[in-house]
C-alpha cells in the first residue's frame, strides 16, 4: 500500500536553519494553492491503496481545518484511503489553538506532529523558532482534548551554543510531556542558511571569545554525547529507537516514514513534491506560483520523471534500509532485489563488525548505534 505526501510551503516566520521549500504566509496565495492542490490530487484519481498521508511543509497548521477537509476530501475520493490510515499533520506549537485542533481532528487528521526543536529561550531565539519553551506542553494539552492519541515532536540538538546539559535539559522536558513517538535531529547547516552567516559574521566582527563561543556548535565528541545520551533517557522513558533519528512507543512508529526507510511507495503532490512509485521517480516544480498557475493552464506539474535502475535500486535499499534498528534481512532482501547484500558487499563491511560499528545475526545486519554516529562513512561502502 502507497503513501501520500501533500507539502504545505506556508510559513509566519522562515526558521534560520531551513532548507526545505516554504515561504512567508500569503492568504490570497494560500487560497490559490490549496485549491490547486485538491485539482491535482482529483486529476490524479486512480485504483491506488493508500495507507499513508502525510501533510508536511512549511507549517501545515497554517491551514484552516475547513482547507484541510478539502484536501483530505479529495485525497479520498482520488485513491482508495484505508479506514485505519495513517493521516498526519505537521504543526508548529504557535500556530494551533483548541478551536484548530478540534478541527483538525473532525477533519480526519490523527496523527500530529510538532516542531519543537528546543525548549530554552534562546536556543529558540536563535533558530528564529516563534513559540516560546513552555507552548509544546500546552499544545500537546489541547491537542490530548481534541482526541489526539498519537503526537510525535521534533527535537534538535548540536545547536549553536549548546552544551550536554543543555541538550539533556530539552531532552528531560521532552519527555515529561509523553509523546508517542519522538525525532532527534543533529543540525546541519547548509551552505548560505542565515545561522550559518550570523555564526560567521560574528567570529570576524571582533566579538569577544565568550561571545564567539555561544554561538559556536560543540565539538563533534560533544555531540555524539547528545546524541548517545538523549536515546537512552528517551528509552528509559519508553520510547525505543526504531531508526537513526527516531523513536516510538510499541505500535507508534511513524507508519508513513518507514515506507521512505524500507523501500516502500509514496506519492507526492504540491509544490517541491517528490515520488517514487512503480519503479518510477519524479518530482513537481518548487516554486509555489508556479505550481499553481500550470495546474490552473492544465499543464504538468512534474519535472525529471525517470525509470530507476536496480542497481539504484539496490542501493538505496541498502542506504534506507540500514538507517532502521532492525537492519537488513538478507533472504528478504535477496528475494525483493535479486542480489544477496553480505555476498556483495560483506568484506567490505566485515571490519565494521569487527570494530563494533555494524551488528550481523545470520542472514542480517545493521548498524549498532556506535555505527549510527559514523553512518555516512559505513554507507559509502555501498556506492
């Protein structure tokens, strides 16, 4: 069964860390977008099994519950939506009140997910986050009352300036607030992002070392400290890592990620959306005017649509396949793919396992979480 990605580009404010495709809040042009996205997900209607959707952005929750209906309404009446699916919504903590959740919930979403990020004021001030520590409780809260039973947030750690006992301050409160599900990412700061400039301007503008310093990232030990320490007391609070970057409470892992991770279908509508179905990739134009007025001259939407090789295939099985806990089933695999991956590649992975980076039980194998901090390099070997 297939998944659905819908992508909200609308922001009130764009984070300083940010790379996704989003832009500033236009209401005019949210009117035009959404009505543009229900005509494409109507002129896509097709006998496809979906277990899946996922509203992602930008910030979902700038979407009324009423635009959100329409959307759900149209991918329901486009494809075969299974009564129990999967149907989650991002949000941001300011952007929701009691009233938005009722709605949201009545609407069909029920699942929600809430960027965090961090909950000390000026971690918060610096990533250009809106809310304030104390708003994820108070939104979890309401969002509980609506009858919300399944709400994962986002954390991140390595920020600029912070120290472990910052990052196991987030940590704590994160799971004093009882989430099903959790994600921890380590920043990345890609080239030009606006935190990466300030942390750079401020090291040549003669500020002085302590001010240089609290702006700074840890050392790379330091984070895989954060790292290390946040999983366990997350899994003492009972919430077990199931991938690099994610942890769930049994039965609560994010059913529509995993198809990303295993090798699963998806596809994806709105602007910047990718899929990837019946060995088949293609993406939608990025830019948000764009999507809207092809859509409203019936013209495509989609760009780069190509046919992927096994060898691509495989590849990034592999790559996906060994961010999970559970690893990689070689007889599952073999039989999916037609290669056995520990015949392929299994000297060059052999010093991981010797080494403690890489775990192997008969036929399957993994990365240990000591190997998770030292992914990329692992990975490569399959390239």
């Amino acid at each position: 069964m297939a998944g659905l990605y819908l992508h909200i580009p609308f922001c009130q404010a764009i984070c300083s860390y940010c790379n996704f495709t989003r832009g500033l809040l236009d209401e005019a042009v949210k009117a035009q977008y959404v009505a543009a996205l229900v005509s494409d997900l109507q002129r896509h209607a097709e006998a496809v099994s979906v277990e899946t959707i996922y509203l992602g952005g930008g910030t979902p929750s700038l979407l009324t519950p009423a635009e959100l209906g329409a959307i759900l309404e149209a991918s329901r009446a486009s494809f075969d939506v299974a009564a129990d699916a999967e149907i989650t919504l991002e949000a941001n903590p300011e952007s929701v009140t009691a009233r938005s959740l009722d709605g949201y919930r009545a609407a069909g979403a029920n699942r929600l997910s809430f960027c965090a990020q961090s909950f000390r004021a000026d971690e918060l001030a610096r990533l250009g986050r809106l809310h304030t520590p104390e708003r994820p409780a108070e939104v979890v809260a309401l969002a509980r009352a609506a009858g919300f039973d399944n709400v994962s947030l986002d954390l991140m750690l390595w920020l600029p300036g912070q120290t472990v006992a910052h990052a196991r301050e987030s940590v704590d409160r994160l799971v004093a607030i009882g989430p099903e599900h959790a994600s921890l990412y380590l920043l990345e700061l890609y080239p030009n992002a606006p935190l990466k400039e300030s942390m750079a301007r401020l090291r040549s503008s003669g500020a002085t070392a302590r001010q240089a310093m609290s702006w700074q990232q840890s050392s790379d030990d330091e984070a895989a400290d954060m790292y290390v320490e946040a999983l366990e007391r997350l899994e003492r609070a009972g919430l077990e890592q199931y991938e690099i970057s994610n942890v769930a409470r049994p039965g609560y892992r994010s059913r529509h990620n995993v198809k990303y991770w295993q090798g699963g279908e998806w596809l994806g509508f709105g602007c910047g959306a990718h899929t990837t179905a019946r060995g088949r990739r293609w993406r939608n134009v990025s830019a948000t005017v764009d999507y809207c007025d092809r859509l409203e001259a019936g013209r495509p939407v989609t760009l780069d649509d190509r046919a992927l090789d096994v060898g691509e295939r495989v590849e990034e099985a592999l790559f996906t396949g060994l961010r999970m806990t559970d690893g990689i089933d070689g007889r599952n695999f073999a039989a999916r793919y037609g290669v056995d991956p520990w015949s392929r590649y299994g000297d060059a992975l052999s010093p991981f396992v010797a080494d403690g980076f890489v775990w192997r039980r008969a036929a399957a194998f993994g990365l240990t979480r000591k190997g998770m901090l030292v992914a990329n390099e692992i990975l490569a070997t399959f390239v």
